[in-house]
C-alpha cells in the first residue's frame, strides 16, 4: 500500500497538481493574515449569512489568524517535502508535528497585523521556491563552475584552512555585530555619561574611579575611601579587576574622565565569536561552517542580556575556553596545569561566579583523565596546583579583605533557575510568549535558547528517531566524552536549580540543604546564572550535530536556515537594547548648587549617617575631588563593621565631638535633628540634602536650616 502511494506521488503531474494547490494555499493563508481581509471576510458572515453582529469579535479573530498561519505552515512543509527524500520528509512531519502544537497551545503571539509573523514562512517559502527553480533552470551554473575551477585552490590553502584564519573570521563577525547593535560611541574613552544612568553600571564605573584615586595597597586590589576608613577590594565593585590594574598603573598618561567598558565589550564579542569558530572547527566543522556557527555563540541571549547591566558577567568567552578545553585530549600534565590555571586566574580577574564553573568542567575533565590513563596522581597534581593559584590570585586582589560572604544574603533559591529557563523568553522573542514563573529574581535564571536552537533540538530528536541505527562518529563520542558531557550538565542543572525545584509557577519540590553545604552554596547566591554553560553545551551539541551527520553543502544549507530564524527571533529586543547606546546623552548630577564644590575643596570625607542619600551623585563627587566616602552599594561588604562605625560616629555626634574634615550627610528624622541642634554642629539644606559641618562657611549663609 504504501509503495503504490509513493509511486503515485512520485508521478509528475501529481507532483506538479500539489506544488500548484499548494502555491494556491499559501496565498489564500496571505489572505487569512491580513486585518482588512479578516474584516471583510466577518462583515459577510455578520450581513449575509447571519443577520447579527457576531459574539466574541476577537475570538473570530484569533481563529481566523491562527488559521492562516497554521495552513501557511502546512502549505510551506509540503513544498519542502517534493524537494527531498528521506531528511526533509522527516524535517517536515516535525515541523508539521511542530506548528499544530503552537497553534493548538498559543505558544506564538499572535500579531493581527500579519506582517511580523507573516514574515517568517513568506521568507522562507520565497527562498525554497528561488532555491529549486534557480537549480532546475541552470541559473547559477556559469557561477559555479568558476567556484569549482577556484575551490582546489581553496581547499588546499594552509591559510584558509588553519585555526587562526577561523578565529579571526569568528571574532571580525563579533565586532561587527557588536558595532551593529551597540554602535560605536560608547567606544569613545572619555565618554562617560552613559555610565551615570544609576544600578549597577554605575557601580562599576564609579568603582573604577574611587579604585583609580586610591594609593597602592598589598593586596593589590584594595582601595581606601569607599568604605572609609576601612579597606576593600575593586572584585567587589564588579569593575573587571583585570582592566582596572591595568589601567591604573597607566592612570598618569590617561585622561581625567576615562572609562574602559566600551572597550571590554566589543573584546567580549570578538573573543566570543573567535572561540565558538575554534569550538566549531574542533568538532569537525570546515572553515566556512565553523564561521557561520560562531555566529549562535555571538547572538548568545544571555550575554547580551548581562551586557551594560552586569557588565563584567558578559565575558562569557571564559564559558567557551572551557568547552574548548574540555573537547581536548590533553594528557601533558604541565598543559593541564597551565590552561586550568589560566582560565581560574581569568575568572578571578574579571568576575568570580566564573569560578565555580570553570572548577566544574575541571572535575570531569580531570575525571575523565583518570579513567583513561588509571593515574590518580596527576589528577591530585592538578587539582592541587590550580587551587593554589587560584586562592594566590585571590589574596593579591584583597577577596579575603572586609567581607562576609552571607553578608546581603538572599534566602537561597531566591534567585534560582526554573525548568522552563531554556525556553522561557521573558520578553525578547519575537514568536514564543513568555512563560510563569517563581523565583524572586526571574532574570538571574535566564537562558532562553532561541527559536533557531529550539527548532534544531526538536529536529536532532526527530532524526535520531527515524535513523537510530546510523549514528555517526563525532569528536565528542569518540573519545568517550558523553558521560561526562552529561556529567556537566546535570551539576549545572542542580546548582542552578538550588533547594527549590519549579516548573512555571508551580514549585514541585524543596529538599533540605546541611547547614554548612547552605552557607558555602549562599556564596554564590545568584545561583541561576549556573545555567549559562548548559546554553553553550546544548549550542555545541547542536551545531556538532549538523556538522557530522551531513555532507558540508546540506550542513550549511541546515546551519544557515537556523541562524536566520535565531536572528529573525531575537533581533527586534537585540535592536531595542542595543539603541539607548548609540546616542550620546548628558547626565546631571543631582547636587547642582556650586556650594558643593566648595565644600569638596574644604572637606575630606563623606560620611553617611544611615540611608544612601542621592548614592551616585555623592560618589560622583567623592571622585571628581578625590574624597573618601564611608559606605556605598557593593556586591559584597562587611556590613556589621559599617553600622557600627556609623553608630560610633553618630554616639561622638550627639556628644558634640565632630571631625573637622568631615561632611556628615543626615536623614531628616525630626528627633535625630533635634538632638544634633543641641550640638555645636551646623546645619545646611543643599540641594534637599541636609548636612552638618563642624564650623560656618560664608559661602553657606542662604542655605541655612
């Protein structure tokens, strides 16, 4: 039965009869899409057919949309299938399987206008039909026949062919990319407005500035005045310790207003696109294809998200240096030793909740050693080696110096990820719509995939079903690496997840956590960002898939069709992110009397007596004039030993004993200011700011209060 209806099919004038109802169907699916047409279509019905306005407008609507849009999948499957045998009747029976599950549970949001999702299968329909008439009529052959005389030359070419040639394609596509979203301003050094916004791109910027205005301390890291009089370390700050003791020594020839975070982003994208192309030419990708793959690491969700808001979590090419390093079969114990090194060191230089994932893929690299060479020792030499530089590193930064690591400590779980995180849009889809949620703190837990990524996961299920007992040989079986893939990404699933399992906004279930695994877990609180290096696993895995078990014309056509679906996906909230860089605003400081100024020039230090009262335009000042402040927002800080200098200066306040270099900035509580009048201190109203000073200034007589 089946053989006849194959034959059947594969006759000409059947073929030709479905492709032409199917061009028919496509266009009255146009029809379906389009607002007036709707319309028109439900006045008939209302006038002629039912003599009543019809109930549930909006539900005739939907209905009519989601119609369309569901025969456009179906019309544009069918067209795929009579190009191909074998993979696309496979590709399209999960599309088909696909687009009857997001019409039947609306994951798609449905735009009336058409157009944003009309879009999508239009683009492709048009490419698939220009594809095979192009091939049929011979279109492109005289091209093709001077790539064919061109391509032994290529294929032989040392150049084109070696690991650098890769990386500098991958990382040159980053900058453009780059460049394209963020513009070029914010690479300006002595632009430093944008910065000035409030949240924690502030705090990076102005911690480089307190950082760079502070003397040398050992450990090197330490500055004095922003948590005067103690000492703190810049890694908490999060202004990139790397960037900010390099530019330090080189502060005498730098400019007054200097910042670095333009420049670390455009290196963030350049290394993230050159290492996804190294990941992808290791995993048997020819040079184009390991070009066009580094690509989905470069339109990576969650680095862009953490870009600009955490900055110094953006440099996720330490993620992909991991990955690189975990596919080697290295057994040289020195190179071992060396690149885990290397890469811990990094973390510490940039941002320390790298550290715990570079520590992971560590283990089961350095597991997996074990069982292939059966020598424990090197393993133990390893480990050891890389743990001494690490907390090495970490001593000569100040990360031991004035902190409590449960100091601001959420309830862990707080910031968690959810089972949904890889699918779960939180806005920035263009087609899925976003999913519910429990976790305090959502974004922390962010890892959404793409639709292109999404559509390849389904497809490999799909095609490891219809062909289980053809599977290839890729770099990552071969060498027995799975188990220990997987190994990977179960401890990241479990740490990300923390006590708290969810799904949605269902909480299926909390397990107990020690006490002391609880207090060591907190260290890294915000524990969802753990999701970040299954995204890149589940990437590779992905594209290494394409790359394997297809010729290089069929892995490219496959490679390219996803990347342009990532890219139509996501590009609008990439777009939107990306443009309040690109023009140049001005900020205003919130203390705009220039009694202020005068004030700085009189003073030494800034002293909060409780709440951070206008914080950056303080810290801002606190810079400009090489002052010292007593508390401000940190990532981590030694919060008891800050409350009680705060309750002794206060206590020496009220018993009239006031530090003449010294401007105490005060909360308006009636009773505090009551007790203070009774003191020799002076009181000023600056700019709804009340202060207290040691003696009167001239230039302070009409701001009395």
């Amino acid at each position: 039965m089946f053989e006849k209806i194959k034959d059947m099919l594969n006759r000409k004038t059947v073929k030709y009869s479905l492709i032409v109802i199917s061009i028919i169907g496509f266009l009255v699916c146009i029809m379906l899409t389009q607002t007036q047409i709707i319309n028109f279509i439900i006045n008939i019905v209302e006038t002629k057919m039912l003599h009543r306005k019809l109930e549930s407008l909006n539900k005739w609507k939907d209905y009519l949309f989601g119609t369309g849009y569901s025969l456009t999948v179906f019309f544009v499957v069918i067209w795929f299938f009579f190009i191909k045998n074998n993979f696309y009747a496979s590709l399209c029976f999960l599309l088909s399987a696909f687009g009857i599950y997001i019409y039947t549970y609306n994951l798609l949001t449905l735009n009336h206008d058409g157009h944003d999702l009309l879009r999508f299968p239009v683009i492709v329909l048009l490419f698939v039909i220009f594809a095979y008439t192009a091939k049929n009529r011979r279109y492109f052959e005289p091209i093709i026949n001077r790539i064919k005389k061109i391509k032994p030359y290529l294929v032989k070419s040392k150049i084109l062919n070696s690991s650098c040639f890769v990386f500098v394609c991958g990382a040159l596509l980053g900058i453009l990319f780059f460049i394209y979203i963020f513009g070029t301003t914010i690479l300006d050094f002595t632009y430093t407005d944008w910065l000035m916004s409030g949240g924690d791109l502030s705090q990076h910027y102005l911690g480089w500035k307190l950082f760079r205005n502070s003397a040398w301390y050992f450990p090197l890291g330490l500055m004095d005045n922003i948590v005067y009089p103690f000492k703190i370390s810049i890694i908490y700050t999060d202004s990139i310790p790397l960037f900010a003791l390099v530019f330090k020594l080189l502060s005498p020839i730098l400019p007054e207003n200097f910042q670095y975070f333009g420049l670390f982003g455009i290196i963030c994208y350049a290394l993230q696109g050159g290492i996804g192309a190294l990941i992808v030419r290791k995993i048997g990708g020819s040079p184009g294809q390991s070009v066009i793959g580094s690509m989905f690491f470069t339109l990576s969700t969650v680095m862009i998200w953490r870009l600009y808001f955490h900055t110094s979590l953006a440099a996720h090419f330490i993620l992909l240096l991991c990955i690189l390093v975990f596919l080697e079969n290295n057994h040289n114990l020195k190179k071992q030793i060396f690149s885990w090194s290397c890469l811990l060191v990094l973390s510490v230089l940039i941002h320390l909740y790298f550290v715990p994932m570079v520590m992971i893929f560590m283990f089961f690299y350095l597991l997996r050693n074990y069982f292939l060479t059966k020598i424990l020792r090197n393993q133990c030499v390893v480990i050891c080696v890389t743990l001494l530089i690490l907390f090495a590193t970490m001593f000569c930064l100040g990360a031991f110096y004035f902190v409590k690591t449960n100091d601001n400590r959420g309830e862990l779980g707080s910031a968690s990820a959810n089972l949904n995180s890889f699918f779960n849009p939180m806005g920035i889809s263009r087609f899925i719509k976003d999913m519910p949620h429990i976790s305090a703190f959502p974004h922390e837990g962010f890892s959404y995939l793409g639709l292109g990524i999404i559509l390849c996961i389904i497809i490999i299920i799909g095609h490891k079903i219809n062909y289980r007992d053809k599977a290839k040989t890729t770099v990552i079986t071969k060498a027995g690496k799975i188990p220990y893939v997987i190994g990977v990404v179960l401890s990241f699933l479990l740490f990300s997840l923390s006590p708290t399992i969810a799904f949605n906004q269902y909480k299926l279930f909390t397990y107990p956590v020690l006490w002391p695994i609880d207090q060591l877990w907190s260290i890294f609180r915000s524990t969802g960002r753990m999701t970040w290096p299954i995204l890149y696993i589940i990437i590779t895995f992905c594209i290494c898939w394409a790359v394997t078990l297809f010729s290089k014309k069929k892995a490219m056509i496959i490679l390219c069709a996803l990347l342009l679906i990532q890219w139509v996906d996501l590009k609008p909230w990439f777009v939107n992110k990306g443009n309040s860089f690109k023009t140049r605003v001005a900020w205003q400081t919130e203390l705009s009397s220039s009694a202020w100024a005068s004030l700085a020039n009189d003073y030494k230090h800034i002293f909060f007596t409780d709440d951070h009262i206008k914080l950056y335009s303080f810290l801002d000042l606190v810079t400009n004039y090489k002052m010292t402040v007593n508390d401000a927002y940190l990532a981590r800080k030694n919060s008891r030993m800050i409350n009680e200098n705060k309750q002794r200066e206060i206590t020496n306040l009220l018993n009239d004993e006031i530090n003449s270099d010294t401007i105490y900035i005060l909360n308006n509580d009636e009773e505090f200011i009551s007790s203070l009048r009774r003191t020799g201190i002076c009181l000023f109203n600056i700019d709804n700011v009340i202060i207290g000073i040691n003696s009167r200034k001239a230039y302070l007589d009409n701001y009395d209060f």
